[in-house]
C-alpha cells in the first residue's frame, strides 16, 4: 500500500479510482473534472457517496461509460457489503468487472440495476436516523432515550444516535443540509443547525474524535445496565 498527495502520481497506473470525499455536489464535480483530464484512459470511476446519483456526475468524468457505484458500509472489516450501483450510460462490461473486484476484495456483492438514492442499506437506515433526529428537534426525548427505545424494542445493538456517531456528524450535517436547501424544509434547517452549533463547532464529530452523541470510547449504551432502567 503506498500513499500520495498528488492526484496525478497516485492515479498514474489505476485500473480503478474510488472517491469517497464529502457530500457536497460541487466538490464531487469539481473532483471529477480534475481525475477526469489526468486519470489513464483506462481507469475506471466509482463514487462511494452515501445518497447522491452517479448520474449527477458522470458527465464531469468525462468518462460516463466507465463511471458507476461502489458503496462501502462503516465499519467494512465487519459489515463487508459492496453495493455497485450503475447509472443509464455505465457500460455493462464495467458494471460486472467492478463486481468481480468487490468479490476479489472479500466483500458480499449487492449489484443495483438501477439507481437509488441511498441505494439499498441508505434507503433502510437513512429515514430511521432522519426519524431520530426529527424526534430530537422537536424536544420529544434526548437521544439516550431515543436509542435505549430502539435498542430495546428490536434487540439493535446500537440505537440512531450511536450509528450517527459512526457515520460521522459531518456526513449528517452534510445531509441534512443539502436537503434543506433542496425542499426548504424547516425542519431539516433546524437539525443542520443543530448539528453544526453542538457538535461540529465544538469538535464532537462521532467516533473519529472521541465524541459525538457519546464519548468514547466508553459511551454510556455500552454499560451493561443502560437497557436496564
């Protein structure tokens, strides 16, 4: 495994480029049209955005044919899925190549035939975590509780709040921002700003920094007893 600040050097023999940087639209274009006009002519594009289309890309790589994709799960040396996930102008013979490489990885192959916002595990866990942060910002219980309900009543063993604090507030916030701005939806400005003023300013980004909705790495959900009371 090597390492490379320069997007020139470390693409210069890629068979496949997999992009994972934040949820904002124009950084991803942006992204695209520089990897696009120095990548070999042969190296395939996967995006591994958590919700948006590989279609709203796919003509800034100016490789559309050779542009899908490939969604990890947090925490993968567990959870070991690999969604690939093409758009209308992928070309098929890429679309079963990068399923193969998700099989050679070790991964369990999930191939989408078309595409979905979220593809299948966003579209499942992404209206749960938006139904507990809603529950949040209208005050009806603290996350603690919110999670100790979820835990207990489905046998999950992590609650909304302890998955965001995986997936990382930024990703959140970067969510629910862009939906605010999408529908205009009040509610989602809220939780945006929430996310924002008690948790990104002051540092609680989830695990990567040891604090989110919990402290680690020791939250109060590990405690043998918070299922108890």
């Amino acid at each position: 495994m090597t390492f490379s600040s320069d997007l020139s050097r470390a693409t210069a023999e890629a068979d496949l480029v997999i992009e994972a940087i934040p949820e904002v639209v124009q950084l991803k274009k942006d992204f695209y049209r520089e990897l696009g006009a120095i990548a070999p002519e042969k190296t395939i594009f996967a995006t591994n955005s958590s919700t948006l289309l590989p279609s709203q890309f796919a003509e800034e790589t100016g490789r559309p044919e050779k542009f899908l994709a490939l969604h990890f799960a947090n925490e993968i040396w567990r959870n070991n899925t690999a969604e690939i996930m093409k758009h209308p102008g992928t070309d098929m013979d890429v679309f079963h190549e990068v399923i193969e490489f998700a099989k050679a990885i070790g991964m369990v192959a999930l191939p989408l035939h078309k595409e979905q916002p979220g593809y299948i595990l966003n579209s499942l866990l992404v209206p749960l975590l938006e139904a507990a942060q809603m529950l949040l910002i209208r005050e009806i219980a603290d996350p603690e509780t919110i999670d100790k309900t979820w835990m207990v009543a489905t046998g999950a063993p992590l609650g909304p709040f302890a998955i965001l604090d995986v997936v990382g507030i930024n990703t959140a916030y970067n969510i629910g921002h862009a939906k605010a701005q999408a529908t205009g939806n009040d509610e989602y400005k809220k939780v945006a700003e929430l996310l924002k003023s008690e948790y990104i300013d002051k540092d609680k980004l989830g695990r990567a920094t040891g604090e989110g909705f919990y402290t680690y790495p020791n939250p109060s959900f590990a405690d043998p007893d918070f299922l108890k009371s």
